[in-house]
C-alpha cells in the first residue's frame, strides 16, 4: 500500500492528471491548504480514489492493525494518527459521503465525519484483531448521557500464563451504585420534579440568525438532566447515587493472547449516575519479558550455550522449553549459529488450536576454568591439529579473524531464514 500513497502525496503528475478528471480534487486541495492538519483521506487509507469498498476495507483492517494505541503504546502519534484513519474510513467506506467527500473534500463533510477513532467499523475491526476473545457491545452512537465510565486495567502476565491461560483476580476502583439509596440519591426515596424543565431533563432555547430561527436543546443543569430534584440526598454517597468502591472480578486468561489484546467485561465499569447503566471495563493484557525466551508470533527463540566438546564430538544437551526440559541430538561438528526446532513447542495459536515452533540458536561454551591437566590435553589436541597458537606463527589473526567472519555470516543467514528477515 505505501507506494500508492506516495503516487497521491508527491506525484505531481498524477495530481494534475486526478484534477483535470475529477472537479473536487481542486476543492481538496485548496481546503488542504486551509486545514493544514488535514490529509486525504485516500491518502491516509493508502487506496487510489478508485478503490472498490473491499480494498478500502482491507486497507483500512491492515492500517488499524498498525496503529491500534494498544499495539503502538510507545509512539506518541499512534492515537491521533488512529483516529485519523477511523475518520478516514468513517467518510469513503459510506457511499453518501465519499461522494460528497469526493466532489467537495474535507468541506464536503463540514464535521460530519468526526468519527474519533469509534466509528463505523470499530466493532469489525476488534472483533478480527482478538480473533472473537470477546463481544464489542453498545460501542456505537446513542449512549443514553447518563451511562457511566468505560474503564480500563492494564493487566500483566507472564509469558507461561500467555500461553496456557489461566485464572487471574483483578481488583479495581470504580463508582458503583450506591447501596444506601439503591442509586436514587435520595435519603428517603422521595424527590420532586424539576421546575426549571418541567421534568424533561432538557431545556430549550430559541435562537434567531440571518433571518431564520433555531431552537437549542441543552441538558438541564438544575436537575442534571434527570427531571428530577432530590429533597433529601443521601448521606452515603450526598445525592450522587453513586459511590467510589474496589471491585473484583475473576478473569480467564486466554490461551495465546499477547500484548495489547484485551477482554471486554460489559456493566463491569463506572455505575452510571442517576441510576444510568454502567459503562465498560477493558482489561488489557501485557506479556512480560521473559528470561529464556523472545517470542514472535507463536514461535519462541531462545538460545543455548553448547560445551565445545558436544559441538565437536556430537552428543545430546537439554534444553528448557514451555512444557520442561526437551533432549536435542547435537550432531558432531555443529556450528556456533546453528538453529534447532522444535515443532510444536511454541506458543499456542488464539484458539488454543495449535502451537508454533521453538528455535533453538546455538552457542558455544568455551572454558574458562581449565585445570592444568585439562590445559595440557587441550594443547596436545592443539598440537595434532596443527593449530597451536604460539607466538611463532604468523598469520593466525588473520585465521581467527576469517572463522569468525564465516560464522557470523552464516549465522546472519541462518537467522534470516529461519525468522524472515
Ligand atoms: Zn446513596
Ligand atoms: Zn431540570
């Protein structure tokens, strides 16, 4: 896709050829002078301005995927450049407004396409990245205004706890209904319509410009937009129905799941005040690093120091693996770079399915701890092979320096192949 993107952003023939075809790629282009901030949406979906609605759906998946905030927590830019691409796609995957969009640009949609990273598409899009871990509910447009919070806890497991699951109990602070007044607010139950809106919990005014009238809806303040005045608040939580509590909640890690990927516990965030619902809690999970092993995707790599002896001579060497030890057959004359797997003994896929592989890249122990005796072997095996190393001989550097450069090579080889790239 990115090359795509460059065709719109620096080709200036192309942009020439798109005018002389397209009547609103002018009026992009001038209110992309106005509003400096603002990109082409094609341009941030990386699509052509013909693209059909599955290219800008795919693009637009793919593109998520790399700038989900959760995926990204180290770059500053991921979230806005986030909501950039939901408002992007919120505008040219709706036909009305791509053809708006296309003949007038951003001023076509003059804030109608302020999606803000939740619109159209969202619940599409998690429900492929988590691959169904858990159901987006009431993510869309019209929450009632008095529903509470959505909260989220970043959760931190181990590696081990990733890839067979597991039991985990969170606690967390949250508003939760009050249990004195049962979320009413009210000492005794009793409370009395609001005058100030007559008990609709709106207000309107009427407002005239340029000749023409318009009528305003606020929220009343006096009532909270409830419609209703307490008489007697509640001592427990003074008339706010709600009240600052540690929660618990019981969470099944699921088999697989790596950082960023989160759960979605519906009702489980902030009571909403005046008795409104209850937002949300997203727990968020994070894989801590772990000392043996770097995974990637669903394979694992660690790396094992082989005595040079068992690299020589062959032999068998125990490695660690997420299910214990594993035995591996050293075949004589293995390489420092060497890559062993182990099918199967990787991280489980999301559904627990089936397992990736562990990679095994070897290394080589040289002694540091030689006894005399031991010294004295070694030299004689030195000294058979031709490879004595006394100040003598000339050009052993040069020897050395080459070994070395032939097995970083194939290392770098080896490593490349077996991980792509
Ligand atoms: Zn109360
Ligand atoms: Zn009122």
């Amino acid at each position: 896709m990115a090359p795509k993107r460059d065709y719109y952003r620096n080709g200036d023939a192309a942009r020439n050829a798109r005018r002389r075809n397209d009547p609103g790629s002018r009026a992009r282009d001038n209110d992309r002078r106005h509003m400096a901030n603002k990109r082409d949406y094609y341009e941030v979906l990386g699509v052509e301005r013909d693209a059909s609605p599955e290219e800008i759906k795919k693009a637009y998946r793919q593109k998520a995927r790399q700038l989900h905030p959760d995926v990204n927590r180290e770059d500053p830019h991921a979230e806005e450049q986030f909501k950039e691409l939901g408002e992007a796609y919120d505008a040219v995957s709706d036909p009305q407004k791509r053809a708006a969009y296309d003949r007038f640009g951003h001023a076509g949609l003059s804030g109608a396409a302020g999606g803000g990273g939740r619109g159209a598409g969202f619940d599409d899009m998690f429900g492929d990245i988590l691959g169904g871990f858990f159901n987006v509910g009431g993510m869309g447009g019209g929450r009632p205004t008095n529903r509470g919070n959505d909260l989220r806890y970043d959760l931190e497991i181990t590696l081990e706890e990733a890839a067979f699951g597991g039991e985990r109990t969170i606690r967390f602070p949250h508003q939760a209904t009050c249990g004195t007044c049962h979320g009413t607010g009210s000492e005794n139950g009793r409370v009395t319509t609001c005058v100030a809106c007559g008990g609709t919990g709106q207000r309107q005014a009427n407002a005239g410009f340029l000749g023409m009238q318009f009528t305003t809806v606020t929220p009343c303040e006096r009532c909270g937009a409830t419609g209703q005045i307490i008489t007697n608040p509640c001592t427990a939580c003074h008339g706010a129905g709600r009240t600052r509590t540690m929660d618990e909640l019981s969470i099944t890690v699921p088999q697989g799941v790596d950082s960023g990927m989160y759960m979605e516990f519906g009702g489980k965030g902030d009571a909403g005040p005046h008795s409104g619902p209850a937002g949300d809690l997203a727990v968020v999970f994070h894989v801590k690093a772990h000392p043996v092993f770097t995974r990637k995707g669903a394979d694992l790599i660690c790396e094992t120091a082989l005595p040079f002896t068992t690299a020589a001579l062959g032999g068998k060497v125990s490695v660690p693996t997420l299910d214990g030890q594993a035995e591996i057959d050293v075949p004589p004359g293995t390489q420092p770079g060497h890559i062993f797997h182990l099918k199967g003994k990787g991280m489980p896929t999301q559904r627990g399915a089936h397992r990736g592989d562990q990679h095994i890249v070897v290394g080589i122990a040289v002694p540091t701890d030689l006894d005399p005796k031991q010294r004295e072997l070694l030299r004689e095996l030195a000294d058979a092979r031709g490879e004595n190393i006394d100040h003598k001989h000339k050009g052993v550097f040069q020897k050395v320096k080459d070994v070395v450069g032939d097995v970083v090579d194939e290392y770098r080889d080896r490593a490349k192949e077996a991980f792509g790239g």
